[in-house]
C-alpha cells in the first residue's frame, strides 16, 4: 500500500525500501559499495520524511558531498516532491550549510555577517606574503616552507579543530626533529587567522570551524532540524562529524550513507573512524546493507572488484549485478599522451557515431588523477571540436579577468578584503608599484584600518602616510573614484550585471585587456560568461526570495536586542578568548562600529508578533499547508522540553525556510541579502569541487578529477594515465597512502556504465623531464592474476587510429581530410564487433547497432566533415 501511495518505493528493492521506510527515530546507517544505490536511497528517504511522516521540507538537512551532488539530488527532489517543497529543504555541502546559518547568525559569534569567502588563491596569496615576511628568520634557522604545505596544515588542523595555540602546544610536546618547524607553522596559523579577520574574511575550512562554534554558542538555531542525512559518509572529517552531532542534537534524527572502499579523502583529514564514532554516539544505530549494484556492467564490476580487494585489510563486502556481463573493461596502451587523447577523441567519436543517436557528449566523462593531466585531453578534444567542460579544475574562476572583477565587487561588498584590494589596486595599472601597495598596507595596519580605508581617506584629504610620494595621490583617485561609485550603485540595489559592467567602464577593462593581453577574445568571453552567469544566480535568487515574501511574519530574531539576548555574549567573548579565538576586529565590525550594511540586514528581520503562533499540544501543524515553507514551533511546549540556553526572557520561536543547495537561505535571509553578496556567495563557494554552472543545454564531455567524480555517474569512462607514479601518485609512499590511492581507482572504474577504458603511456612528460612509464601496480596485479578481466587486445579499428596516429606523426602538417578517409576505410572494412553485444536490459548498445556499423561509420565521416 505503501508502494502505492509513494510509486518511487516500487522501483527500489526490498532492502532499500527497508532503508528508506525505517524509523526517522532510529539512527541509520548503510554501508554499501558503489552503484548500489546509497544515494537514491538517502534522496527516496528526504522525499518520504516529507510525505509520510510529515516532516516539513525545512526540517530536513541533506548533505552531499559536492555542489554538483546536491544540484542533482535537489532536482530528483523537485520532481518528487514539487519544486517548492524541494526549495525549502536545507540541502547542499556542509561547507555551503555553515556559510548559510553563518550569514544569518555570524553575529552571534562575533564575526560580521557580511563576510567574504577567501579561495585557496587568496589564502595562497596571505600565507605568501606572511612566509616573505619571515624569509630571513627561515633561512637563518634553516627552515624551508611552502605555502601550499604551510596551508595544508593548517586546514588539517581546522579539520580537526586545532587552534593556533594547541597547535603551539603540540609543537612544544612533541620531542621530534621537527617540531621546531612545527612551531613556526602555529606561529603563521596565529598569524594567518588574524590575516583573514582583519579581511573579514573566512577560508574554506573556517565555514566548517565556525559553523561549528555557532551551534555550541547557540544550539537553539538548530532546532527546527528534525533529521540530517549525510552522503558520502565516509569522507567526513571530524569537524564536519561534529556539525552532524550538532544537527541531530535537537531529535535525533540521523541517517548517513558511505562505503569504506570509497574513502578518498584521508589526504584531507577525512576520518574513516567517523562509521565506528556513529555507534558509539548514537545508540540503537541500526545498520543496513545494500548489495546490488545496478550502476555497471558485470565485466566493469569484477574488474573494479579485482583492483579494490587487492587491500588486505579491507573488510570484504559483498557486491552483485544482475546486468551480464559485457565489454570488458579495456587496458590501452600508447606512448605518448598525446596519442593516448588522440585515441581517446576518437574513440568518443566512434562510439557516438555507433550508437545510432543513443549517446550523446553528455555520456562521456574523462577521470584523471590530477589536474595538470587535463591539459593535453583538453586542447586535443578542442581541436577536435568536441564540446568539453572541466569539472574541479577551478578553471572559471580561477581565470585572471574573472577573478579581477570579483575582486572589484568583493572590494564594493567589503572593502575590508584585503586580498581583493592588493589584487586590483593596480589593475588596470596606475602606476601604483609594489612598493607604494606594501606602504599603503603598512600604513593601514598601524592606523588599524583596511588598506581601502586608508585610501578612501587620503582621497578624503587626510595626510598621505610617510614614504608614499604625492603624485601617488592621483593614481589612488581613479581606483577609489571607481570603487565608490560600485558601492553606491550595490547599495542601491543595482543588479550584479550592471555592476559588472560598470567595473569595466570605470576601470577602463576592457582597453586594458585589450592593450595587455594577447588572447582578448576568450579573456572577452570569459567577462561576458561572467555577466551571465551573474543572471542566472540572480534569477535564481528571485525565484527563492519570491517564494519565501509573503510569510515574513515572525521568525528567528536578528535585532541585535533580540540576539543579545540568545547567548550570553560576556560568556561567548570569554569561551573565545579562552580559546584564543578571539580577535578584537570582530567587536569592531559588529558592535562597535557596525557597518551600515549589517544594520540594515538586521533590521530587516524582526521578532515574532506575539499572538501569532500556531499552537499545538505535542505535535507540529502547519500553519497553512499549502505553502509549505514556513512553521511555526511551539514555543512554550516544545522549545521548553530541550535542553536550553540561559536565556532569561525571549523565546525564539524558530523558523527556517529554506532553499537551494548554494544558497543563503535560512527564512528570507535570501531575500535580505543584497543581489551583490548574493552572487559573490554563490560563485566563491562554486569554487571549491566544481566550476561554474553546467551549461545545460548542450551536452559535453565531462573532464574532471577522480576526486571530483565521487558519486557520479556515466555510461561510457576513460581513465587516462594509469601509471606508476600516478596511480599510486609517486607522493604517496606509506602503506596506507598506497591503500588509498588503490581506493581512487576503485572509485573511478566504478563510475563507469557500459564502457571502461584504462589507458598508460609509455612516456610521460613529469616536471619538465620525459619519463619512461609503467602500467599501475594495481592493474599490473589484475593484469597478471585475472587477465581475463582486462581486455588489452587491441580490436580492428584501433589500426585504423594507429595508422591515423602514424599518419600524423609522419607528417608534421598532415592533411587531414586524406587521413580521416584512411581511417574510414579501415572502419569499413572491419568486421562488426562481437564485443558489442549488449549488455541486457539496457537495450542502449545493443546488437542491431553494431550490425548498421557501416552506416554509422559514414555518418562519423560525415561528424568530421
Ligand atoms: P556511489 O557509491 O558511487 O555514490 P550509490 O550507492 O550512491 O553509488 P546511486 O548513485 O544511488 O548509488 O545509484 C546508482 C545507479 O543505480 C543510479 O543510476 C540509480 O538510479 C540506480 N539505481 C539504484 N537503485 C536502483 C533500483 N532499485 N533499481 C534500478 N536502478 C537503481
Ligand atoms: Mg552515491
């Protein structure tokens, strides 16, 4: 009956329906392989809380691990439950979460609520300027740093909620060589800290560690959160476990999917402890199983299987398909990698023309080990004009004309980010030198204001600080003149586009783009995706804000009366000095001289009018049932049951209403954020796992790391460079390392639908030098003890492309049209594939395709044309 009522129950099998149906009350963990559904059960699980147990969409936070995971789950969402109701459920990455209670209540910990969201190149760009700093004290006591390492452990530190100070203390303690270098770090964590909050601004990482102390400070926030569920449990750290227990404290309700095989992210401090932390922490879990796995074809799946379970240790897990077996999963070898993307471009578009309109782009995704592999797929892909889109390689934004407009608009939004201002104050150049910036940053730092104050205030008439020369005085006038003129425009309410294009007409951008870069055009492009992609997040902010209005009766209160009221600030301010937290700017941003910006915010939120609420004995109602979004809790009854904070006489009552994965959503917060801070939000948390937004209409090939991939999926998966030295990356030296690097293959052969093809070189370019190369240890293994399970034959038509590759390489400018009829004619001339039997029921590849070969062979001649 249940199936009936529900109709996607009937299409999940009976132990994910015993996943999905059970107690929103007990605890819920499901371990399972890849493909076996986790993520469908986790989604099915959101919809049915909703549906049958009637939650409220707000009460529900999902975490994923990736924008891109949470984009998808929430459309899966929307069409199960309606857009509006998927609107409103708290869902997104945690790093998103915490940003979004974080712009709500930042106040309450003393961090000023309109923030900006350093990337890794800011901090990058802080840690440098601190290590420069320093260089002489370094080189003295013989300590080399990086600021990458420098970084990364201080974000391992963060993971695990490591201050400065313990930081120190631990150096202190510990008796080894290199503590003293360890010293030095704590002292540029401290110094790092400082560096952001003086910016106003938060890393990565601080959205996790403040997040954190925001729900200690004022746990009442969390509330309304009924139940959590986490994908990709697996992969968690201890900070982001510590969130979890903070989101379950109010009921209790938790529900987490992962799989120990998948875990990848060690390197990032994730903690595979977390599944055993779960039954201790949480009594009664109840454990589920799931063992089918219905993503990949037999063949791919004991392929995978014989690579994942060469770890010993590993606690063996049973995974079945009832798809047959196929294709098998294929191991290339070529020598160089250009060959090896020549290869691949080809074989994307044999395998389209073949399918007889069944595949398309969109079915092809790329995984690689790093980044930098990308480069040579992508030119090769471009040249073949196939569309691509590289997922995780932070390439939009990272791009130099994209980032020096968000810096302008960070500069608009808060002109206390320091790094926004070092980066354009002499962009387009005005003759500003470095040595004059680091004198403005000087000064600045001794008047204890931002650099852009400064400036501001030297326009104003003010002195000009020692060592800056007059004429600098002019120079200054244009950058602050344009910066102003951005900010009253964004005060104004004006919308991102515009505000862009004022950037480019105050600054004179464009000619300077012109004047000084060679490759205007895609840099000219780049501005004008830029332009649009700030529509779409303001459409999007629209549609949310729109649908929230209406109800904006009482809510969480944000009057600073109000807020004072919900924590002891005395005790806060305390608990953070104790802590060595605290840092005197937070009391100069949001008491003492609180901006203009953050008082309106405030202001636009007020405390609930009494009378109001919708009063139940025990249990929730809606307050009117069509909408959806807003709740109201009883505030006497059901607040008064929890373990409370000291709070004399308010009672927030809480309400949330909630939006979309990346957005600021808690009630109409969205909707009180400036479009500016809004957009400025939603583009520097894109930054982190994945790029921009997809182009949706037309499908690409998708080029992305294998970190990036997790959860995904794709009919038809290259995994190019699979080398020693690259799986294991030759970083990776201990046992474990190893073990994990064994576990990122497995996570890649595991996206794979129907076609899996591995590929090595036998040369590879490395740091500059040529290096002879070795297929992976891990398929060396399968290759020597299952050979079955790797198809390593090369099939007719590769001579084609071999013969195409020789053409090619014989000719430095070959005619490429003569070459492509050459390796038509081998296409023609093979014999159909056996291979291509399909792989039942999916009826997608299936043999009457193969028959028509020829046909589709003279329509890829007719994609080269
Ligand atoms: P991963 O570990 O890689 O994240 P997962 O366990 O989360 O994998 P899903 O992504 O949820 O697996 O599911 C894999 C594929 O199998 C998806 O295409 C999903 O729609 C499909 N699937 C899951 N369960 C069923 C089912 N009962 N019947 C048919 N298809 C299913
Ligand atoms: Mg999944």
């Amino acid at each position: 009956s249940n199936k009936a009522k529900y109709p996607y129950l009937a299409s999940l099998n009976a132990a994910q329906v015993k996943a999905v149906t059970s107690s929103p009350e007990i605890p819920l963990q499901i371990l399972a392989g890849p493909g076996s559904g986790k993520t469908r059960v986790l989604t099915s699980r959101v919809a049915y809380l909703v549906q049958h147990h009637d939650f409220r969409p707000y009460e529900i936070v999902a975490v994923t691990f990736t924008n891109k995971a949470s984009r998808e789950m929430k459309k899966r969402l929307q069409s199960l439950l309606g857009e509006k109701q998927a609107d409103n459920l708290v869902l997104g990455t945690f790093h998103a979460t915490c940003a979004k209670y974080l712009r709500r209540y930042a106040q309450l910990i003393d961090i000023p609520n309109n923030f900006i969201i350093a990337d890794a190149e800011d901090c990058k760009k802080i840690m440098s300027t601190l290590l420069k700093a320093r260089k002489e004290s370094l080189e003295a006591s013989r300590i080399a740093l990086k600021e990458g390492a420098v970084l990364s452990e201080i974000s391992k530190a963060k993971a695990k909620e490591e201050s400065p100070d313990q930081m120190a203390i631990r150096a202190a303690q510990d008796p080894s060589s290199s503590t003293s270098t360890l010293a030095v770090i704590a002292e540029l964590y401290a110094e790092y800290e400082a560096n952001l909050r003086e910016s106003n601004s938060l890393d990565f990482d601080d959205l996790l560690v403040f997040g954190l102390r925001l729900f200690r400070t004022a746990p009442r926030i969390l509330d309304s959160c009924r139940h959590i569920l986490v994908d990709e449990f697996q992969d968690t750290n201890i900070t982001q476990y510590e969130l979890m227990k903070c989101f379950a404290k109010a009921h209790g309700g938790v529900s987490v999917v992962g799989d120990p095989d998948q875990s990848i992210y060690g390197w990032r401090s994730a903690e595979i402890e977390n599944l055993n932390k779960m039954t201790s922490d949480f009594p009664g879990v109840q454990a589920i199983y799931l063992e089918e796995n219905y993503r990949s074809t037999g063949s791919i799946l004991s392929a995978a299987h014989a690579v994942v379970s060469q770890d010993r240790e590993r606690i063996p897990k049973n995974l079945f398909t009832s798809h047959p077996r196929s294709t098998p999963a294929t191991l290339k070898v070529f020598s160089t990698p250009v060959i090896e993307a020549s290869f691949i471009a080809w074989e994307i578009k044999r395998l389209i023309a073949y399918s007889g309109g069944t595949l398309n782009y969109g079915d092809f995704a790329i995984l690689l080990r790093y980044n930098a592999l990308s480069r040579v797929i992508e030119s090769t892909l471009q040249k073949d004009s196939i569309p691509n889109r590289i997922v995780g390689g932070h390439k939009f934004f990272e791009r130099m004309e994209v980032k020096d407009l968000l810096a302008y608009l960070q500069l608009a939004d808060n002109p206390d980010f320091t790094p926004a201002f070092v980066r354009v104050v002499n962009v387009p150049k005005r003759s500003i030198g470095d040595k004059s910036v680091s004198d403005i940053l000087n000064a600045a730092k001794s008047a204890k204001i931002s650099p852009m104050e400064l400036c501001e205030r030297i326009i104003d008439g003010e002195p000009l600080p020692s060592g800056l020369k007059a004429g600098i005085k002019r120079n200054l006038g244009t950058f602050v003149g344009a910066v102003r003129k951005l900010r009253r425009a964004a005060e104004k309410g004006s919308s991102v586009a515009d505000l862009i294009r004022l950037v480019i007409e105050k600054t004179g951008y464009e000619e300077y783009l012109r004047a000084s870069q060679q490759d205007f055009d895609s840099r000219w492009e780049n501005v004008q995706e830029l332009i649009s992609y700030s529509v779409i997040v303001s459409e999007e902010q629209a549609r949310i804000a729109g649908g929230v209005q209406e109800e904006d009766d009482g809510f969480m209160p944000a009057n600073s009366a109000a807020v004072e009221a919900i924590v002891n600030r005395a005790q806060v301010e305390e608990k953070l000095k104790s802590e060595g937290q605290f840092h005197p700017l937070f009391r100069r941003q949001s008491s003492a001289g609180e901006s203009s910006r953050s008082r309106s915010r405030s202001a636009s939120v007020s405390l609930p009018p009494k009378g109001k609420v919708n009063r139940t004995s025990n249990s929730r109602r809606r307050s009117s049932k069509e909408d959806g979004v807003i709740e109201i809790l009883d505030s006497d009854e059901e607040v008064d049951a929890k373990p409370k904070i000291e709070v004399e006489d308010v009672k927030p009552r809480v309400k949330t209403a909630v939006t979309d994965g990346l957005v600021d959503d808690l009630a109409n917060a969205t909707e009180s954020m400036t479009p500016l801070a809004f957009f400025l939000q939603t583009s520097m948390l894109s930054t982190d796992t994945d790029g921009g937004e997809d182009d949706k209409e037309k499908p690409k090939v998708t080029i992305t790391t294998v970190h990036a991939a997790k959860g995904l999926e794709w009919p038809v998966v290259f995994i190019p460079a699979v080398e020693q030295g690259t799986y294991p990356s030759y970083r990776c030296v201990e046992a474990h390392e190893i073990a994990e690097e064994r576990r990122l293959l497995y996570v890649a052969m595991t996206r794979a639908q129907n076609f899996l093809t591995m590929s090595y070189c036998q040369f590879r370019m490395m740091g500059g030098e040529e290096n002879d190369k070795e297929t992976s240890e891990f398929v060396a293994m399968v290759q020597r003890h299952q050979p079955g399970l790797l198809s390593t034959n090369l099939p007719d038509v590769d001579l084609a492309v071999r013969r195409y590759i020789s053409t090619m390489l014989a000719r430095p400018h070959p005619d490429e049209d003569e070459a492509k009829e050459m390796i038509m004619k081998h296409v023609r001339a093979a014999p159909p594939m056996s291979t291509w039997d399909a792989p039942e029921p999916r009826d997608k590849y299936s043999n009457r395709f193969a028959r028509r070969e020829v046909t589709k062979a003279t329509r890829a001649a007719e994609y080269w044309a």
